[in-house]
C-alpha cells in the first residue's frame, strides 16, 4: 500500500506543510548559496593551500600557481582528510596522506586507486584583495 500525503490547502490557496517538516522548494530554484572570505590574497601564494574549517569535512583552497582552486578535504576513499596531504603545484595534484590517492584539486576527480569518486568543488575568487569562497 502507497500512502501518499497530499498538502491540504489554505482558503487563498497556498499550500500547508506537513507538521515538523520545512518548507518544500519550488521547482527549479536552488538554494542560496553563501560568501566567506578566506584570507587576505597575500596570504596564499602559489603553492599554498588553506583548509577552511566549513561543514563535516572542511575545504581546502589551493593556488594552483596563481589559479584559486577549492576542493572539500575530504578523500572518497575512506573520508578521511585530503587537502592535509602533499601538495604538488606544478601538477595541481594532491595526494591523500592515508592511502595515496591522487586528486585533481581544480576539478576534483581522483588520478590514481583506491579514489576512484570525485570529491566536491567549490567556486573561489579574488575580490578587493580578499580570497573568497562559496559555500551552496
């Protein structure tokens, strides 16, 4: 048997939410993504990277010898910390410190095993000397 909750509505015809439950979004919006600032540009050179302490894993924000790249720090392997690993800036690569896997830090697919899942990218930028990162 498939139960099926119909959303009652009000007298002007907007929907009701189940109790306990947030909002459902409307199709084809998406959620608002959010802005934080990073570090100072001079503050990440190329070659450097910064582990931005955000969400369950944190991201790592690499310059890729003057190109910002971000990636979550976190392998697809096992989960465990990635953009701590070496950092190889002439390849845009970084090794996972637990079992070797190679990641793509602009991209984020993995270049050798055990990784064989990309891991999430993120937008930065530069903007009035200040890193920024975007969080959706």
């Amino acid at each position: 048997m498939h139960v099926i909750w119909a959303r009652p509505r009000t007298q002007t015809g907007a929907a009701l939410q189940p109790p306990g439950r947030a909002a459902f979004p409307e199709r084809g919006t998406k959620p608002v993504a959010r802005q934080i600032d990073v570090c100072p540009e001079g503050d990440l050179l190329p070659g450097e990277v910064k582990i931005v302490p955000e969400g369950a894993f944190g991201i790592g924000v690499f310059n890729v010898g003057g190109t910002l790249c971000a990636i979550e720090d976190r392998c697809s392997h096992d989960d465990g910390p990635l953009a701590e690993g070496d950092f190889d800036a002439e390849r845009g690569i970084v090794v996972c410190p637990r079992h070797g896997a190679e990641f793509e830090v602009c991209s984020g697919r993995p270049r050798t095993l055990p990784a064989y899942l990309p891991v999430e990218t993120y937008r930065v930028w530069v903007e009035d000397g200040i890193v920024r990162l975007e969080i959706p």
